[in-house]
C-alpha cells in the first residue's frame, strides 16, 4: 500500500543471508518499517528503506534502516527509560521484544545524521541462550 503511496518516492530494499530462517512475533516488524517509511525521507523527499535479516552465530539480527534525519534523541532515551514520549509503535515492539526473548533482545537504535537504523537480535532456537558480544558491526552492511 505504501508503494502505491509514494510511488517512485520509496524505494525498498530486502536484503538476507541465505542461512537466514526464522519465525518472529506477528506485527513486529510493520511499525518498524512503518516509522521508516513515515519519517526516513531526504531532502529530496525520497524514501530508502532497507530490511535486513542476518545470522550473528546463534542469533538473527533483524534490521529496519533509512536514510532519513535520524530518530531524535530524546525518543530514543524515553524508549530506553521506559518513560512515554508521545508513540506508542516503537515502544510496543521493544516490551514485546524484552518480554518475549529477555531483556538484551529489545529494539537496539542507531541515528546520525543521514538514517537511522533500528535493530534486534533473536535466537535462532529457543535453547539459544545470550553469551555476550554479537558483533553488530558486520552484519547488513
């Protein structure tokens, strides 16, 4: 519907590892890729958005990325907190996260200037457990 939307505005990028095989919680993705399409636009008014599924050894990193202004500061230290700022999308997904997978598998965000990129990771299986250091620096780039 967004593609019909914008038209030739949003560009659309789908990027996995072919190991690459999950399940996630219904409705975690959409606000997520939403928030990108609403608020990731350049200058130009253009929207890029990229959509990446990788393995990290026993854990998938799930990534939304775009090239808008960045997500301000401030919502993202609310979201941190726990402390409402006004949405109610991104918070969802980061409780969902947290309650389903524990505590270190809530939404992970980066921002600069030119994009933001919002991230989780979840076990590949259910008897995975966190053992420190994903290196999130290799993956979907």
């Amino acid at each position: 519907m967004e593609k019909a939307r914008f038209e030739e505005k949003l560009h659309i990028e789908i990027i996995t590892d072919e190991k690459t095989n999950c399940l996630i919680p219904a409705f975690i993705l959409q606000p997520l890729v939403e928030n990108a399409i609403r608020y990731g636009f350049d200058k130009s008014a253009n929207r890029y958005v990229s959509i990446c599924a990788c393995m990290e050894g026993a854990f998938i990193r799930i990534s939304v990325s775009d090239k808008g202004p960045g997500i301000p500061e401030t919502i993202i230290k609310h979201l941190y907190e726990g402390e409402p700022y006004g949405g109610v999308g991104l918070e969802n997904v980061h409780k969902r996260l947290k309650s389903i997978y524990g505590q270190e598998h809530g939404l992970h965000i980066e921002r600069s200037d030119s994009g933001s990129d919002i991230f989780f990771t979840i076990p590949v299986s259910p008897e995975s457990k966190y053992e420190g250091g994903l290196n999130y620096e290799n993956c979907c780039d």
